[in-house]
C-alpha cells in the first residue's frame, strides 16, 4: 500500500492480505479437482480502485490510466478524463455506440470506486437514436440496480452521458411532449403502486427537468405495472414502469440538484445551468421535509428547529462519522430507549437522515419533575428520576460531522458554544496577552500550572468551577465557560431578563468565595419559574420556594449582575437578550444554542432480514449447474 501508515498498522493490513492470499490459495486448489461447475474462483482480487474497475467493467489497460490520473485528478473530474480517453480510442478502437456505452459504464465504476453493481447491472445499455428532426442523440438505458449507485452519482451518469455525446457530435434529446407526460405518469403510478421515492418531486419540477435533459433517459421496464394514458409510444419500448429510469430523474436529477450544480460548477461543464432553478425550488421548501410521510407509532422526539431540541454540534467521536450522528446516553435513556445504538434517525438537516450512537461527552438533555424541580440528567443520576419526570426541557446535543454538511451541500448553520471552543479561545488569549506563558496565566488565575493545562488539553472531562469560569473571563477576557452559559436566546425578549434580575435581587442571595457553597432562595412565581425553565437552569421547588445551589447559582447571578451595584446597571430595550447579560456581567457570553434540530424515528423495521424475490439457497455461484 501507498499511503502513510503507522508500522503496526501496516503490519496489520500486511497480515490481512497475506492471509487473503492464503485462503485464495485454497479455493484455487479446491476449484482445480474439477468438483465445482469452474475450475477457478469467479471473484478476481483487485488491489486498488484502478483494478476494480478494469476488472468489472473494462476496457482492458484502463488501470493504468486510471492510476496515472488518480494522484493528479479528483475522482469526478477522474471520472470524466478516462471517459474522453475511451472515446478517443485510447484502449482500441469502439463504433460510437459501444464508446459511449463503455465509456458511461467506466465512468460510473469510478464514481462508485467500484463498489456497487450499478456500472454492470444499472445501466442496461447505451444507444444511439433519432430525433424528429433526424438529429443523432445519446438514449442511457437504466435498470433497477442503478439504486445502488446513490442520487448524486446517478445524476453524474447523465452529465458524463451529456459529455460523452458532445465528443461524439451527437445533438442533444429533444423530447415530445407526449414523452414528457408519459415520464411524469409513470413516477405518479410508481409512487402509487410499487415503492415510494427518497424525494417528492412536483408534476412542474418534473417537466422542466426532463424539458432540459440534454440526453434521454429510459429503460428497462422493472415491475408488472402498465400506464394507461401514454401508451405505445414511438421512442419508448414499454408500457411498463421503467423504475431505474423513474429514480435517476427524481432522486437523482431533481433531488439532489444542489449537489450536482455545484460539481458540474467546479467542473466547468456547460449546459447545466437550469440546475439553478430547480435548486431554488427545492431550497423554498419548508426545513421540514423529514416529517413528510410519518407513520403513526414512530415518534417524533422534536419538531425543526424546535427550542428544547436537538442542540446543533459540530464535531466527531470514535463512533460516529459520515450519517453517524452523536446522541448523549443520558437523552436515550429520558426517552425510554425509543433512541438506541443503531437506532435510524430523519434529521432536519443536514442530510436526510442518520444512525445514533451514543457519545458521553457532549451536553446532556435537562428534564423537570413532577414536583416542578428542573435537573440536568446523568447516567449517574437517572434511576433517581426515572420515575418523576415530567417534561423534557432539553433532549441534549446532536453531534454531527462537519462531512456530513459538507457531503450533503449543505451550508453551516451556527454552533452553539462548546467547551472545545471554550477551550481554544482560551488558548488564543494566554497566547496573545501572555506570550504563551502558561506559568504567568497560573499566576494571574490563582490557580495551578497542572490545572490550567488540564482545561487546555483535555476540555471534556477537565472543567473550571463557576469561580474560575468567571475569574478567567474577568482577567483575560475569554468568554464565559459554556458549563456555566445558560439558554439565554431561548428567551422571549429584554424584558424576560429584567424581571428575572428584580426576583434575584428580591431574594435570599449566598455567595460564597467556594462557587459549589453559593445558594439563591427566592419566591416561586410562575414568570420566573417559566423563564428558568426556558433557560434550562437546575433548581428545586421547595413549596413556595425557588432554590438554586452550587456553581449555577453563583454563574446565574454573576450573569445577571448581582455583584455591581444598582445605578450602574442599565437595560435598553433595543438590545439583543444577549447583549444585555453582556451588559449585566461585564464579561464575553456567546449563545449557548443559536439551532436546534428536528428529529423523528426513521424505519425500524428495515433492520430485519431482507429476502431475494425468488429465494436464493445457494452462497456462492453454481454456473449453469443450477441448485436444489
């Protein structure tokens, strides 16, 4: 292998082929006693994605090019050069029909690194047909398989279809409309009597889509289901749906159109331009699109963009990565286990969907009780409360990858403040206002050189008490400590916090040098308890008391401005709400939760086992000697 690699890691994937050579080695001898229908192994070894793709779909001598290319090019751009190459004849000489077939099928094997059988099996065959007005254009003929290519690659199979024909000097497609409605028929009925599709696409979307392709696409009919209205069409072989035909155009195509402009832009191919269009239209409609077709008994654990949600964060952990999204164990348990490890989500954003897994360093979800006291939730402390939960305030962050926003297309909403970020400001400010010097920044802190890295290095598990938080923010104007920043955006408007600030300083306020000593007792009125729930901060309800203990109790009236006296603290209404706390403490506060996610249960039932139409009893090939 080329890449750069540990030695143990090496060693282990050495040990990994030579023990592949090995079993190789076994079922060569085994074929070779002449007791199986082929006296060598069907499945061929191919060490890199230039030998997958010579080897599954040709033409012979591809691999070298591809491997020559493959260090220089992106893959899509990759893509598109061996298939200008094959129809310029460089592995031998094809009639246009067979280059163009080869070549669609070689550039499709690329796009899929040769993974799928979408190359082999999806696309049927590659023809060369007449328009009306007897100009020569490109027809790709799709099966069913070519599902497994996905819908970005699907769409790119056109684009190089479009590319290919352009070598060639072919026109482009110009549809009837009669093909156009017979299109449109086909994928109402198919949605109607066969499968749904990923995308709902309208009838409009559709006929420009398909007004603007600039070569057909058909197909192989894929179920028993005939149109009715346009049948017997001239140019189209069937009055049976053609389903591999259907999906390229509606989840290909129309579906994912911001993904493929923004290729075919970095590219520089020219034609695509009506992409524009059908992607402002897909971008008009509602953030909502994950709750289209709910099925009663899945539940929907928050609606888009939800205060109380899902938090938005950014970022991986071991276990998750690309439509692996982090839920806290703390959340899975608040939601009686619905959410599990392995359980399928659909998101709001930023795909269409994703596997949770559990990731215990992230903010955990904050629920109220029945006797009106809020908690943060642990693993420690959930059998304590399991039976006494009221209302989920707060389900927790959603970790999701920046890979995933960036796959998908799709533009970064904002984060909300985390401790990673907490930390790396903290590190600019030792850096800019001390030169780096960790033993200066202990000094001024009052606290140990060992303490301070511990927050540098490992923010998860190593945070500061509301004191220190607060302390560092006042001496080297870091933002407050996230663990100490409370939902404050969640709130209605200024005046929300000024009323929250008059019933502190109506109230028996302790605050002790030891931040974990520090208590707030107050009157419980049903403003203030609404605006501390909204806010997501710990208390108790003790009868007609409002308590608030510890380190949140110190950070809520440090935030607030309990410490400066009344004729310096000033309100103006045309401030943001977090401006105001801004005010009120004097120190940096970034917003604790700018976007929530919407969330709902995916398909359970698709994690059962899946059966082959007719049953397959056999795990391996048996040639033409058939099988019990």
């Amino acid at each position: 292998m080329n890449c750069e690699m540990s030695e143990n890691y090496r060693k282990y994937v050495e040990n990994l082929e030579r023990q592949l050579q090995q079993l190789y080695a076994i079922s060569e001898r085994a074929r070779e006693k002449g007791l199986d229908p082929a006296l060598k192994p069907e499945c061929k070894l191919a060490k890199d994605l230039a030998g997958l793709v010579e080897g599954l779909v040709g033409p012979k001598g591809v691999a070298e090019s591809i491997r020559e290319l493959s260090s220089k090019l992106p893959r899509e751009e990759l893509a598109f050069k061996i298939a200008e190459q094959i129809i310029y004849g460089k592995f031998g000489h094809l009639e246009q029909e067979a280059a163009a077939e080869q070549a669609v099928r070689t550039a499709l094997a690329i796009l899929t690194e040769g993974l799928t059988a979408a190359p082999l099996q999806g696309v049927a065959k590659v023809k060369i047909k007449t328009n009306k007005d007897r100009t020569r254009y490109l027809a790709i003929y799709f099966a069913g398989p070519i599902r497994s290519a996905g819908g970005t690659d699907q769409a790119l199979t056109l684009v190089i279809g479009d590319f290919v024909r352009r070598l060639l000097g072919l026109d482009r497609y110009k549809p009837t409309e009669e093909e156009i409605s017979r299109f449109i028929e086909e994928i109402r009925i198919y949605e109607r009597s066969v499968s749904r599709f990923q995308y709902h696409v309208s009838d409009e979307e559709l006929r420009k889509a398909l007004q603007w392709l600039p070569v057909e696409v058909t197909g192989t009919e894929s179920d028993p289901v005939e149109v009715s209205s346009f049948r017997n069409l001239p140019r189209v072989e069937t009055n049976r749906v053609r389903g591999g035909a259907l999906r390229v155009v509606n989840d290909g195509v129309v579906g994912r159109s911001s993904k493929v402009l923004a290729i075919v832009e970095k590219l520089g191919i020219q034609g695509w331009d009506w992409l524009k269009e059908i992607r402002k239209a897909n971008e008009k409609k509602k953030s909502a699109g994950f709750m289209d077709d709910v099925i009663a008994g899945r539940p929907i654990f928050s609606f888009p963009s939800s205060h109380g949600g899902f938090r938005l964060r950014y970022g991986r952990a071991r276990n998750t990565g690309l439509a692996a999204v982090g839920i806290h164990p703390a959340t899975m348990l608040v939601l009686q286990g619905f959410i599990a490890a392995g359980t399928q989500l659909r998101l709001e954003l930023p795909g269409k969907g994703g596997v949770a897994v559990p990731v215990d360093s992230i903010e955990p979800p904050v629920v109220r009780l029945k006797d009106g006291s809020v908690v943060r939730v642990s693993v420690k402390n959930f059998d304590a409360v399991k039976n006494k939960i009221e209302k989920i305030l707060f389900l927790g962050d959603m970790l999701i990858s920046f890979g995933d926003f960036l796959y998908s297309s799709k533009p970064l909403k904002p984060s909300g403040y985390a401790e990673e970020w907490w930390a790396e400001d903290f590190r600019k400010a030792i850096a800019e206002k001390l030169d780096n010097n960790l033993e200066e920044a202990a000094k001024i802190l009052e606290f140990s050189v060992e303490r301070l890295k511990s927050f540098l290095e490992n923010p998860f598990l190593n945070k500061p008490n509301a004191g220190e938080a607060v302390k560092i923010a006042l001496k080297l104007d870091v933002p407050l400590h996230p663990a100490f920043t409370f939902f404050w955006s969640n709130l209605n408007s200024v005046e929300d916090v000024k009323k929250l600030r008059e019933w502190l300083l109506n109230s028996e306020v302790d605050i002790e040098d030891e931040s974990s000593n520090c208590r707030i007792t107050g009157r419980k009125e049903a403003f203030v308890k609404q605006i501390l729930e909204e806010i997501c901060l710990p208390h108790k309800v003790l009868g007609d008391k409002i308590v608030v203990e510890g380190d949140d109790a110190y950070a809520l009236a440090f935030s607030l401005g309990y410490q400066y006296e009344e004729s310096t603290v000033t309100f103006n209404s045309t401030h943001s709400i977090l401006n105001a706390i801004r005010n009120l403490s004097r120190i940096k506060v970034r917003d604790k939760a700018p976007t929530f996610v919407g969330a709902r249960m995916g398909r359970p039932e698709k994690a059962k086992r899946r059966e082959m139409r007719p049953l397959v009893h056999l795990l391996f090939p048996v040639g033409l000697a058939g099988g019990p």
